[in-house]
C-alpha cells in the first residue's frame, strides 16, 4: 500500500536544530504504566535526539545534525554478509528478560529493539480513553475493517515491510536525498540486491522502504522511496539512523522514513514473535486522512489540515478490552492480544486501519484475514499526551 506523502517536509522543514528526547519511565516489569503521567511528561522532557554516531565512535556518543549532514564517507570494503527476515528459515526467539525490550535473534547475535521503557515498548491497557476517541476513531471510519497490510505474497511481490540484518563492517555507501534537511546523512550500510518494500520493481512513486539493522551496534537505519541513482549508488526521499540501545527520538518537526518522525522496524508484525505466543510492542498503522499536529513520540505531522477532528500521528490505539479474540485463529489471537496489551501508532497517511508487518511465506494469508473482522468501533484512543501543532 503507498503511503501519501505531500510536500509535507517542506511544509514542516524546520531549521531548528533543537533536538529532542525523553526520559521515560525507569519500570523494570515492562507491564502497563502506574499513571497517565508517565507518557504526558514528554514534550516538556525533550533534551537529544537521535543522530548517526561515527563509525569509529561509541554508539552512545551523538553528532550535531550539521556534523551528520557533512559526514558522508564511504566506508572501506569488507565481506558482505546479509540476513532476510523473509528468508524463509526457521527462527527461535529467545524469551524476553525481564527488564528488556524485545529481542531481535539474528544470525549476527542477539539485539533489543529499544529499551523495555521504550513507548513502543511499553504497556496502554491501563491508560484513560482519551475525550477525542470517538471523534478521532469516526474520522477514520467506524465500520472501516483492520486490515492486516503483510503476508505472504501478492502479484509476485512480498506483501509488508522486509528488513535485513548486516554485519558491522558491511560497506556503506552515500544516499542522495530529496529532503536532506531532515535525513541523517549516513552513509548507509545498504548490501547488494536489499530486500525493498515492494520488490525491486516496485513503483517508483510508492514508499519502497530499506530497513537494515546492525545487531552489534545496535543501528537502526530506514530509508524512505529508495531508488538506484544509475551509476551503482542509490537515492531516496528521506532517511533515519536509530540507536536502539536509547530511547532518543527525531529533533523536533522532522521527519523520519515514516511521516511521523518515528522507527518503522519497531512496530512491524513479524512471524517469529507470532510463532513464539507474543509481540511485546505497539504496532504500526496508517490512515488516509491526519491533522496538522502529532502527539510524542512522533516528530512531525504530514498534513495541511487543521481539522482537530482528523486524527494526529503518534496517535496511540488499542483494542477495546470486552473484545471476544476467542474465536480468531490462534496466530491472530496474538496480534489481537497486543493490540489490547500495546495498542498501535499512528506513523504514517495511508490505507485506514492499515496495519503493518514483515512479509515471510510462514504466513497463513487466510488466518490474517479474519483480522478484517475488527472494525473501527471495536477500538478506542488513548490518553499518551498533548497533540503539539506548529
């Protein structure tokens, strides 16, 4: 499914470069938050952001974005070695500590996406109903069916978000952006042949998203509407580089490869946590239509709209708790248990109630579809803080 994205980073391309993040709770269970204070704390906490450290440097250490924009270089040649996650083979997935974010097993070691304190980590069963919910959830449609947008494959392409694993010294290569103002410069560690969203062939006007992760150093990078440059290099519409050993976020009003400022990887559906009984994170979903204005911990909005009726991104959703999941297949029951437990973020303008995923063969197609069954009123939005406009 495309995404819409507007001229929306020139409509928000901002110069500041205050950057931001927030200090969130320091709960060692990774259950649901004592009270709604701890989610509303947000914008008034914001102190780094998220930016590409040195190569050379600990992932701790941070660069100013103006350093980030004129780190380029290409790092030196090394063996490549890459993983799929629709490869196809089996996969354990080791229990969650206690304490820790979900672990993502890879062949190249095991790493935590985003500590346990981490909003797409953390518990919204107990959270009040937000005083917008029904108006928010009307604007969206409240006979508008979930719709699972991963799985196995349609018209010859993956269906969902693939992402792949590379080791630390894979080479990284220099990415020509459209919105440079807002990307982290890089380079990125972009393989040969990468798993695109889409397929290689994908229209070259769809989101064509590259996520790869480099368990090691605990490196996110996400890219929005790659495309070959022609020359053997590649360009994109916009990109983002997480520490995911940290809990900062994008400088305030930019965006990310996600409209909403915010990581993809983490709110994908990926069959091995299915598999193993759990996803012990919020999800990531889409609507057609937003506001001018989002809700921590998205950074940025992807609207002219001024219409408070139109839901904000960040936007946080779950599923209502008198919802019977018993009679979904048991795989989908456990999506369903998550969208309870950890609800979903709003991240992006596309298809309502689009919820998005890792496409794998493992899938069964039929099972996913019964998620269609889930209709906009059977869910609510929830209190996580202020809705910031600019």
């Amino acid at each position: 499914m495309k995404s819409i994205h507007p001229p929306i980073y020139a409509l928000v391309a901002v110069s500041s470069f205050v950057l931001g993040a927030t200090v969130f709770g320091t709960r060692q269970d990774n259950g649901p938050p004592s009270s709604p204070e701890w989610f509303s704390q947000s914008l008034a906490a914001e102190e780094v952001s998220s930016a590409e450290p040195a190569d050379e440097r600990d992932p701790e250490s941070v660069k100013n974005p103006a350093e980030v924009a004129a780190d380029a270089r290409i790092s030196e040649p090394a063996t490549v070695v890459a993983e799929s996650a629709n490869d196809g083979k089996e996969t354990t997935v080791p229990q969650t500590p206690a304490g820790h974010g979900p672990i993502l097993k890879t062949r190249l070691g095991d790493v935590e996406i985003f500590p346990a304190d981490n909003p797409w980590n953390t518990r919204i069963d107990d959270l009040p109903v937000h005083p917008e919910s029904g108006c928010w959830i009307d604007s969206i449609g409240l006979g508008t069916k979930l719709h699972p947008d991963f799985g196995t494959v349609w018209r010859g392409a993956p269906i969902g978000i693939p992402y792949v694993v590379v080791p630390s010294d894979q080479p990284k290569v220099s990415v020509a952006f459209e919105y440079a103002d807002e990307s982290d410069a890089g380079p990125y560690p972009i393989p040969p042949n990468p798993p695109i969203e889409g397929g290689p062939n994908a229209d070259p006007d769809s989101d064509r998203h590259i996520l790869m992760i480099d368990p090691k150093k605990k490196l996110l990078y996400e890219l929005f509407q790659v495309l070959p440059n022609g020359q053997g290099g590649w360009r994109a519409g916009s990109g983002a580089i997480f520490d995911l050993g940290t809990n900062r976020v994008r400088p305030d009003g930019w965006t990310s490869a996600d409209a909403a400022g915010l990581p993809i990887f983490p709110g994908l559906v990926r069959y091995d946590e299915v598999a193993a009984g759990a996803i012990r994170h919020a999800l990531r979903f889409t609507v057609e239509k937003t506001q001018r204005g989002y809700i921590f911990p998205a950074r940025h909005f992807a609207s002219r709209s001024s219409d408070r009726s139109l839901p904000p991104m960040g936007l946080r959703v779950r599923l209502r708790k008198d919802f019977d999941i018993s009679p979904y297949p048991k795989s989908v029951q456990v999506i369903l248990t998550a969208l309870k437990q950890y609800g979903m973020l709003l991240a992006d303008n596309g298809g309502d109630w689009f919820i998005s995923g890792v496409p794998d063969r493992r899938w069964n197609d039929d099972d996913l579809a019964t998620l269609k069954r889930v209709k906009g009123r059977d869910l609510e939005c929830v209190v996580t803080g202020p809705v910031k406009t600019r």
